[in-house]
C-alpha cells in the first residue's frame, strides 16, 4: 500500500512548517536571516533500474538553506549600532582576561550580521553573547573613552598682509623696546602649546624697517625680551617683484637657510622667569611665512594656524562607512581609535548557525575572506542604525497557508489508502 508516501509527506510538510514558524519567530531580530525548506523526491533502489514506471516513494527535506539577501536598515539613536550594507560579516569571538590581565583566546570565532553592540566594564565592544568585536587585526577592540593626549606646536602658518604702502619711520626711540612705546603698525596673536598641553600666548609686532623688509618683535606669555633690549625678534625681508618673502633674518642678523621658515628656538633668549615656561625650545615650532605678503592696502591676518592642543576629555564618538571609530575630544581633535573588520564567503548559505545571531565557518562555507569595509564585495557600514530580519512576513503567511493544506493533503491520501485497505479486509 501507499502509506509511505503520504508519511513522509507529512513530515516535510511538519518540517516545512517549522522553517516558516522560526521565519516568523525571528521576524523583528535584528540580523536574522530567513530560512527555505528545500524538498527532493525518494525513489527506491532497484537492481533492474526501474525505468519510467518506477514510483517513488515520497519526498524529503534535502536542505534548510538560509537566504543572506539583505535586510532594510533602520536608524537608531545608539552610536554603537551598525548595519552592514554589504555580504560582509562582523567577526565576534569570545576573549577571556588572565589572571595577569592579559587576554587570551577562550572561543571559537564567529561570524555575524546583528550590529547590537555595547562597551562592557573593561571598554570592549561586545555583542549579547558576550563576544568581543575584532579588528582588521582579529584583535579585540577596546575603546580609550577618558582623554586625549596634548601635542606641542610643531608648525605655525602665517597667512598675512604687511601693508607695502607703510612708510619706513626711523624715528623711533631704539633704546625702548618698541611695543612698550607703541612703535608698531600691526600685531597678531596666538596660543601654541608645549608638550604638557600648556598653553604659551605669543604676540607678534611688525615694525617697517625698510622698503622690503619688516622687523618683528615678539612677547612670550605677555613677557617681552629681557628688560633694556631692543632687537627685533626677526626681521622678513620680502621681493620686490613678487611681493613675496625673499629670506628670514635671525636677531644676530645671520639669513636663514629656508627662506621663509623659522624656528621659535631661533628667537632671541627669554628669561624662563620672566615667561613662565623654563625654555622657548618647550615649543620648537617651525614658523612658516611663505604666505606672507607685502602688497599695498591694510595689514591684515588671512589665516594664522598652528597644530598643537592642549589635552581634551571625552567628547563623543561615531563610526563611519569604512569601520574607523572615531572619538572626538573637547579639544576639538577626531582620533580614530580603532578600525573594524570584516568578513565574506564565497558560500554563506554553508555557515553553521550557532545561535544568538551567529554562524561558524564550515567547509561548505569555504574560508573566511577578510578585509576592511569597503573593499570588495564586503558592503560599507553605517553607524547608529541596525540591518532588519530579511524575513518577509506576508510572504511567511501564505507559505505558512500553503504548507498547511499540504500538510491535510497527504493526510488524505493517508486516509484514502486505510479506506481502500479497508475495502480489501472487508472482501468476503
């Protein structure tokens, strides 16, 4: 009799409507992907090979394969959420801390496509299984969310216009320090920093010496050059047919090498008393005035930068679509404090579900490919915004109909075949 093929008919279709309740289960998890019931036919061996008039004996579930198609993405309010938009995988893995407190290895790596991270006690980022996000490095990655560092001044740019227009006044009493006596036509101001993240106010004063030359004088944290001294600081000698910087002259008179560069150390001595830092050389920044010019009109400051700061406290963070996590200080500086990692396969629907979100590598999956986002085919991320179940809920719905009259169809045939069973015992 034929009860063999409506049994395993009812088993597919039970099994059929397992895939589709755990589809629907998963239908609000972030990172699910949604599964397909894969049947195939059953034919009995036969030792004549059966031909064309060979029955088969019902069907089977030849796979449960997961479909990785992506999934919606959804904003968020958390920093620490991020989508994949890509066939990339987060790569997880579980860190257990030493005794000594170094980390070690206690876990398999895994692989997943939920974005719900947090930061635990120690500053890891961890997903809810506990497991710690890997870097480009497949190393844990910790998150420094208490201060920058300082940076001393290194480099000063001076943006300026010295009026060509001004008159070259010798007139002024030498033996005072011009800018007690006001003896200046123009000044600027800035802050730079020492390596502690101390910040050293400089003024600088242009005085016009020449027809193509300025002398500048200068005053540390408000202190000017030692008490009775008048010699400007530096002197620029600009071209005449380019209105440009020709050379810099020291205040021993010696023209520097780099025309239009120098170093603060080559200002004259200060007094560490008197400016409250114990030597200029604390910040040895290069000043450079090759866009300084000397064109008749106002004296003005174009641009005046330098690349010191002092040390900033904790300030925010992101992570952009290439996994740099970037951590903003008071101070105004981004440091990118670490780069996420990802991973591919050529074959994801090989992946060994482990639960939680995860999957293990398996030799059907073939080797992890990996890579930092944007490369290849591993998709970009996007930060404070989580990628959707796949799982089309109508869809599941009308399978979930389908799989169900299925199901009662095989019980008729169940029922259709004890009743020609019965008419055959009933024979008299």
């Amino acid at each position: 009799m034929g009860f063999q093929q409506g049994l395993s008919g009812l088993n597919v279709s039970s099994k059929s409507l397992q895939v589709i309740g755990n589809n629907v289960a998963n239908a609000n998890t972030y990172g699910a992907k949604t599964a397909r019931a894969e049947f195939a036919d059953m034919y009995a061996a036969s030792l004549n090979g059966g031909g064309s008039n060979n029955i088969g004996i019902g069907a089977t579930i030849a796979s449960v394969a997961q479909q990785f198609t992506q999934g919606n993405i959804t904003t968020t309010e958390n920093p620490l959420d991020i989508a994949i938009n890509g066939d990339g995988f987060f790569k997880v893995q579980r860190w257990d801390m030493g005794s000594n407190g170094s980390l070690y290895v206690a876990g398999e790596r895994l692989f997943s496509r939920n974005g719900q991270f947090k930061v635990d006690n120690n500053g890891f980022i961890v997903n809810n299984q506990g497991h710690k996000l890997l870097d480009e490095g497949d190393q844990p990655i910790k998150l420094a969310l208490t201060g920058g560092s300082a940076k001393a001044t290194g480099r000063i740019t001076m943006d300026i216009n010295l009026n060509a227009s001004e008159m070259a006044d010798d007139a002024y009493d030498t033996s005072v320090y011009p800018p007690l006596t006001g003896s200046y036509t123009f000044s600027t101001t800035q802050t730079l920093y020492d390596g502690s993240g101390q910040g050293v106010a400089v003024d600088y004063y242009y005085r016009k010496s020449g027809d193509d030359s300025w002398d500048v004088y200068a005053a540390v944290n408000g202190k000017y050059l030692p008490t009775g001294s008048t010699t400007p600081a530096f002197q620029i000698q600009f071209d005449p047919a380019t209105s440009k910087p020709s050379q810099i002259v020291d205040y021993n008179g010696n023209s520097l090498t780099t025309k239009a560069q120098m170093s603060l150390v080559q200002l004259p001595p200060f007094s560490g008393a008197d400016v409250g830092i114990s030597t200029l050389s604390d910040v040895n920044a290069t000043i450079d005035f090759s866009k300084a010019t000397q064109y008749a009109g106002k004296s003005v400051v174009n641009e005046l930068q330098q690349d010191g700061y002092p040390r900033g406290d904790f300030s925010s963070f992101n992570i952009d679509s290439t996994g740099a996590i970037l951590v903003r200080y008071t101070n105004g500086q981004t440091v990118t404090e670490a780069q996420i990692g990802l991973a591919r396969f050529n074959n994801p629907q090989g992946l060994e579900p482990k639960g939680g979100n995860e999957w293990g590598q398996t030799a059907s999956s073939g080797p992890a490919q990996y890579g930092t986002p944007g490369a290849g085919r591993l998709g970009l991320l996007q930060g404070g915004a989580l990628e959707e179940s796949n799982v089309d809920l109508t869809g599941e719905l009308v399978n979930m109909i389908v799989a169900q009259r299925t199901y009662q169809a095989n019980a008729q045939t169940i029922k259709t075949e004890d009743q020609v069973l019965q008419t055959l015992v009933n024979i008299r």
